[in-house]
C-alpha cells in the first residue's frame, strides 16, 4: 500500500477480533473476495499479552467503501461457523 495522504488509502478499523482463528477465517474470504485488508494484532511481548486481554485479540483495518460489505461478510462467517464462542 502505498504512503500518501489520499483518501483512497486510508485505512479505518472495521472489525474487533477476539482470536485469531477468527482473523484467519475472515481474511480468507476477504481474500476470495478481492478486498484490501491490514490485520493488526494488539499482542505485546512486552506486556505479555496483557493489552490483548483487555482490548481483543486485533482489529481488521480497511477503506471505509468497505466497511458494510466487510461488516456482513463477518456477521455471515463468523456467526456461522460459531467462530466467536468458546
């Protein structure tokens, strides 16, 4: 990706992941789909994973124009396949 100040290349945070099985899954079928993703993941190995357990495993970034698509997909996926649950 590119380093600019377009609007274009702006990533926003879209989705919250509370494992990374989940992060997996969904950028599979984003992948499949052909939308442009940045997984981030909140793992410190400084802090021994203690930010991760308060703020989630990581977040998936994207362009807004993606938001919705990606929000459904996720719903769709996730839910699902009972991703989320334990």
């Amino acid at each position: 990706m590119k380093n600019n100040d377009s609007e274009n290349d702006i990533m926003i945070p879209v989705y919250r992941f509370t494992n990374e099985i989940e992060a997996q899954v969904l950028s599979q079928v984003l992948d499949e789909e052909g939308i442009p993703y940045r997984v981030r993941s909140f793992r410190d190995s400084a802090y021994n994973g203690i930010y991760q357990m308060q703020k989630g495993w990581g977040q998936l970034e994207s362009h807004e124009k993606f938001r919705k698509k990606i929000e459904n997909l996720a719903k769709i996926v996730l839910t699902n396949n009972n991703i989320n649950e334990p």
